[in-house]
C-alpha cells in the first residue's frame, strides 16, 4: 500500500511538473 502510494505521488509531482509549462505557455499566448 505504501508502495503504490509512493507511485501515485510520484505520477501527480510528474504530471504536475509537465502541465507547468503548458499552463505559463498558454497564458502567453495572446
């Protein structure tokens, strides 16, 4: 159980990290 949480966080800070730059990206988009 501790083991698939750990991946869970792990997957969320990923896919956190890799929406980052798509949001700040659309911002500047006019």
């Amino acid at each position: 159980m501790a083991g698939r949480l750990s991946t869970m966080a792990k997957t969320s800070r990923q896919s956190s990290l890799v929406n980052l730059p798509s949001k700040f990206s659309s911002y500047k988009l006019p």
